[in-house]
C-alpha cells in the first residue's frame, strides 16, 4: 500500500492520540522528543534517526515506535515543544505593538537556537499548541489594533515572514562559517580584495559594504532585522491611520490599499537580510 503523502491527514496533530499499550518501554513521549531536539542541535537533520534517537536513550530503536509512529511525526512534536520556548507579554499591558514585536522577535530567536526548524516550515502543518498560542498571541495584538478580515491575516503574515527570513539567512551564515571553521567576520574579510576592484563598477553597493565593514556580523543582522521590524510596524500604525475604507474587506483583485491603491494577496512569505550575508 502506497505511503500517504497528504501532510494534514498524516499530522500528529489531525489524528486521534495513540494508545497506550501492554509491554510499553519505561520511556514517556517527552523523554523522546527532548532527545531528539538534544540530537537536531547538535547535529541537524542529518544526525537524526530512530536508531541514533534509541541509542541516545539507551533503548533500541523500536522504542520509540511506541510513542511516535515515525520520523516526520516526531519533527512535527519537536517543532511545537521549541514553540513553547517564546516569551510573550501580555497583550492588556504591552499593548498591541510591544506584543506584536516580541512575537516576531522571540520567533526568530527560536529558529537560531534551533536552526533545523526552518528546513520544515511549509513542509508539515504547524499546529501544535505552541505554535498555536503563539500564533494566537500575534493575532491577537493586531486585532487589538485593528486589523480584520483578510488584512489581519496579511499583517501577522508580514511579521512572521520578516522573522523567518532573517532567521534564515543568518542561520545560513553560521552554517557556512562552521564548516569554514572560520567566525563570519574572517569571511567577510576575505572577500575585501575582490569588491575593492569592484568599486568603480558598483560604487553604490561598494559604500555602503564599506559603512558597515567594521561591524560584528552577528549584530549586523540583528540590528537590521529589528531595523526592518520597525519600519514594518511603523507601517501597519500608519495603515491603521488612513482615510480610505475600512479594514479588512478584500476587493476582486486584492485588499483595498492606502489611497485607494490595490494591494494583491502574497504569492510566498518575504525574506530580508543584509546584503553581506
């Protein structure tokens, strides 16, 4: 019989909790998740399998088949169990626009703890509760400050993309540094001599390379995730504020835009990132 290949029908999530049964391992399914993470830290994808997850254990690796019917549903149950790791204030006391910035902030500190998160997004349903509750959290915060309909959908969407992309790109950096055995810096520094014969051509691009040289790469892309964040929240505040008809109610073609311009839907998620990634 063929595997299903359908992510929502074959969720951890969608299909009723497995039961417990005569024999079970001394083992809890918490136990096994925490290993996992434990193994995708250390080692990413590559270093996770049933087996190695077993001898991790201590168990062999049938053990685990007892709490998870296989790999992908473990993905799915550690990806939540990261989730739980955000901290986010609380929404009658921060306000709309605190609460909406600790969600995309604590939501790109996750995926860098746990870089191998960001491989599985899109692939599996991420419906957990964690995730869920976070998700709540960010939906929350915008409709507090006015979002509806369609246009509050786009505006956590905005947030949540701009988090995963920079989350992305630098998680990529280090990855690439790792195996240099090089901090990012030494990289950047050795492409000096090459854009230096670049600068009649690129002069632009080649100033404002050299404006930032002297800064730690890690803060770079942090300072100018949180740099973008603003601006993205200072946009959504002023879309809040504008004349033109109410939020929330899609035309045809789109969602009514400041003025009276047409915004089309997102076809993918955005990215963002310096330049010097």
């Amino acid at each position: 019989m063929p595997r299903n290949t359908d992510p929502i029908a074959v969720s951890v999530w969608t299909r009723p909790p497995r039961r417990a049964r005569r024999g079970q391992p001394p083992l809890s399914r918490d136990q096994i998740v925490a290993a996992a993470i434990e193994l995708l830290d250390a080692e990413g994808m590559d270093g996770l399998s049933m087996r190695r997850l077993g001898e991790r254990l201590g168990a062999g690796a049938t053990s685990s088949y007892w709490y998870v019917a296989n790999k992908d549903e473990l993905l799915e149950l550690a990806v939540d169990q990261v989730m739980g790791e955000m901290d986010i204030p609380d929404l009658a006391e921060a306000g709309w626009r605190t609460t909406a910035r600790a969600c995309a902030e604590e939501y790109r500190a996750v995926l860098l703890r746990h870089p191998w998160v960001i491989g599985l997004m899109g692939a599996r349903p991420t419906i957990g509760p964690n995730a869920m509750r976070m998700g709540e959290r960010m939906i929350g915060a915008l409709a507090a400050a006015g979002f509806t309909g369609v246009e509050l959908a786009f505006a956590s969407e905005l947030l949540s993309s701009h988090a995963v992309g920079s989350a992305t790109i630098a998680a990529a950096m280090h990855q690439a540094s790792d195996r240099a055995g090089k901090h990012p810096n030494e990289l950047v520094a050795e492409l000096d001599p090459y854009l230096r014969g670049l600068q009649d051509e690129y002069p632009g691009y080649i100033a404002v390379w050299y404006a930032t040289k002297g800064i730690d790469m890690d803060k770079l892309h942090e300072d100018g995730f949180g740099y973008g964040l603003e601006r993205l929240l200072d946009g959504l505040e002023i879309r809040l504020h504008s004349p033109d008809d109410a939020l929330g109610a899609p035309e045809p073609d789109g969602i009514p835009g400041a003025h009276g311009t047409s915004v089309s839907a997102p076809s993918e998620p955005g990215s963002s990132g310096s330049s010097r990634a």
